[in-house]
C-alpha cells in the first residue's frame, strides 16, 4: 500500500495505459481521479472494485480552464493531489508530406500542451500547500528515433521529454519530481487503431502488421499495460524519490539511448 492516504489525478484515464495505471495506484491505497475527454465509468467501476476513492470527471487537457475545473472538483472530493499521471494522448498514421496544419495542431495540443498544463496545474496546488509529491507523463520510445509515418507524434513525444526535465529542475526546489516513461509497442486499443490505421495505408493486414512489430522486440513479447505501470508506480513511489528529470524507456529493448 505504497500510496496509501494520498490523492492521484490520472488524464487518458478512460482506457489503456491511463486506465491501467489507476487500477494500479488505487489497488495500493490511492484515492484516485479519473480525467479523460471520453467516459471514464468503466475504469471508475474497477478503481472503485480495487477498494478505493474516485472521481470521475469529463475533461479536455488542452484547455488549461478545463483542466483547472477537474482538478478543483477532484481535489475537492479526494483531497490535494500529490500524484499525477499525464496519459492522455493521440496518435495517427500519416506519411511525413501529407501531414496537415491540423494534425500537428491536435497532436502538440494534446500530447505536449496537455502534459504541460497538468504538471503545471497539479504542481501550483502542491507548491501552495507545502507538500512534496510526484509527477510522470507518458512520452514513448517514438521520442528517440525517427517516424517517417508519424512525425508529428514523434516531436510531441520528445518534447514531453523535454517539458519533463525543465519542470524537474524548477519543482526540485519543492521536493516534486518529474520524470517520463517511454513505452515501446503495448497492448492497447490505442496500438490496435494504429496497426488499422497502417493497413489502410500498406495494404497489410494489421495482424501482421502487429507481429512484424512485435517481432522487432528483442524480449519477443508484446508489452503490457501492468508493465508500463510498473515502471510508473516505481517513479511515482518512495523508492523513485531520488529519481527526477528523467526519461525511462519500458520497451522490452527496442530502444537503449
């Protein structure tokens, strides 16, 4: 029960990793809020089903009054959050010439300036109550090596690597840690969209296109919600304290920088 009596705010909480990660946290004692654009009652039921305290709200993280909204409200249900999770995230596949104003706006907006705006949001309230606390943002080994197919994803990805360090290095003073985890290819609703998506566009089955992928992993499995958890509750806990303005890759080896 490492997070016992302590208040978690979770965003893309309504499936895949997000969701995950607050079953996580709540089987270990967390009292946790659920923000997500989409309905979070189902991942609420399981946090409830673990024995633990929840809110869930509606919520656009790219906008920071929203953001501000559900925070307030969780907060004022559960108590001051000392644990936060930007999960919320979107991904497309499209080659590198025919990506769209438009489509780097709803990435960056999502994926960086959605990040930014919780640790930001989460920290003031910590700052302002004196207490330590721990933040993670989910980034991706995308942030490390090209994608021809998904440039956009890829630089918001590094740039939540980059956001992540800068607010580890101004929150330290405070006793707050920052760091990101980069996932590699896990098993998510998320991952079975974009394996459709590239198929549209290779004409491959995205079964196979799935197992080629899988296939480039050198510990030759697929990774799992629980393990990308893992390594977030490990940040997020006290034996992580002493970790900040890191990036951890959790990708069964397909990256090592």
């Amino acid at each position: 029960m490492r997070f016992e009596g302590r208040t978690a705010v979770v965003t893309g909480a309504a499936q895949g990793i997000g969701a995950g990660i607050a079953r996580r946290l709540a089987s270990e004692g967390a009292a946790v809020a659920l923000l997500d654009v989409a309905d979070c009652a189902e991942s609420a039921a399981v946090v409830e089903a673990a024995g633990a305290r929840t809110i869930a709200l509606r919520c656009d993280v790219r906008l920071p009054a929203d953001l501000e909204r559900a925070v307030d409200q969780a907060e004022a249900a559960l108590g001051t959050a000392t644990l936060a999770v930007a999960a919320a995230g979107v991904i497309r596949t499209a080659p590198f010439l025919e990506l769209r104003e438009e489509d780097w706006d709803l990435t960056l907006e999502v994926n960086l300036k959605g990040t930014a705006f919780l640790l930001q949001t989460v920290a003031r309230r910590m700052v302002a109550a004196g207490l330590h606390g721990s933040m993670v943002a989910l980034s991706s080994v995308a942030a490390k090596a090209p994608r021809p197919t998904a440039a956009d994803y890829s630089a918001s990805k590094l740039a939540v690597i980059s956001v992540c360090r800068s607010a580890a290095a101004a929150l330290a003073p405070h006793g707050i840690t920052v760091n990101a985890v980069c996932p590699g290819v896990v098993d998510t609703p998320m991952t079975q969209a974009l394996h459709e998506q590239r198929s549209r566009l290779t004409g491959t089955p995205p079964e196979e296109s799935l197992r080629q992928m899988v296939e480039a992993i050198p510990l030759g499995r697929i990774e799992t919600v629980d393990d990308v958890a893992d390594a977030a509750l490990f940040l997020l806990s006290e034996e992580g304290s002493y970790i900040t303005g890191q990036s951890l890759n959790v990708c069964g080896g397909l990256e090592f920088d």
